[in-house]
C-alpha cells in the first residue's frame, strides 16, 4: 500500500505492492501521482511530514509514502494505546466481584496477576522504548533538500524542526 501526502496534509491511499510499484516507477520516471487515489481517513501528523521529507518521492501532487515502512511513525502511539487499553481492563477486573470470588477461592492468585501485570509493563515500556528509538534513527537522517524544495513549491508547510 502507498499513501499520497497532498500539501493540505490530507492523505490518500492505494493498494498496490508498495516496493515492486515504487521501483518501477523509478526505473521508468513515472508520476505516481496516476495511481487511482483513495481518500484517506488518516490526516498527516507533524510527524508524517518531516518522515516523508526524508524518505517520501516526489509526484506533480505531493510525496508518495511506502505505508509498510511509514509504519514507524504509528508504532509507538500504537504501543501507548495498546497499553492504555490493558491497562484499564486491569482496572475493571481488579474491582470486579470475580476477581475477589477468583481471590477466595485461589489465595495468591491477586499478587500473582500483579507479577504478571508488572512483567507486561516491563515487556511494554522495553518495546516502546525500541519503537521510539526507531523512529529517532528514521527522522535522525538529514531531510532531502530536493523533497523540501519540492514540498515548498506544491504549497506545503515546512514542520518545525523539519
């Protein structure tokens, strides 16, 4: 799948085989802005921009994403949602009367979830912490003066820092 970034920061998308469609069109300097587009309900972040600025190729519209490798950008968000997910589910079972009837009827069963609970947390701040990262190293690499001047000049706003 690819996403086209218009300079509104709205999206769209089409699914083609991402790597073999991009090469293609390299070899063959073709505007991929031909695909049949999509609307897309995702809506660029600042992050979006300043990933596609360096890793985006350019079309008479906007800069054309390769949404398996943009997904760096969604993992660590994703991560925290994830998280945040379980951890109100937690919450409700905690308080809930077949937590407790769990509780009568295997004493020890409470701390032994809160271990695994804590094994969880561990596992998930160790897998944010490597989406985050990841994510650093993409945007670490220098922005593309050409996709800049590109961006400019179809009307788009530069992201601070870009």
């Amino acid at each position: 799948m690819l996403y086209l970034l218009l300079p509104d920061l709205t999206m769209k998308w089409v699914d083609v085989p991402a790597t073999s469609t991009l090469k293609l069109a390299r070899e063959n300097d073709a505007d991929l802005s031909q695909l049949p587009w999509e609307p897309s309900e995702r809506r660029a972040s600042t992050t979006v921009v300043r990933w596609a600025l360096r890793h985006g190729v350019p079309t008479a519209h906007g800069l054309v994403l390769h949404a398996p490798e943009l997904s760096v950008v969604d993992t660590p968000n994703e991560i925290k949602k994830a998280h945040e997910g379980v951890k109100q589910s937690r919450e409700q079972l905690a308080n809930s009367a077949a937590s407790r009837l769990v509780e009568q009827i295997m004493p020890g069963s409470a701390e032994h979830g809160r271990q695994l609970d804590a094994e969880v947390d561990s596992s998930t701040a160790a897998a944010l912490l490597e989406a985050e990262k990841e994510l650093q190293e993409s945007l670490s690499a220098e922005a593309d003066h050409d996709l800049i001047d590109h961006w400019k000049k179809l009307g788009g706003a530069l992201p601070v820092p870009v």
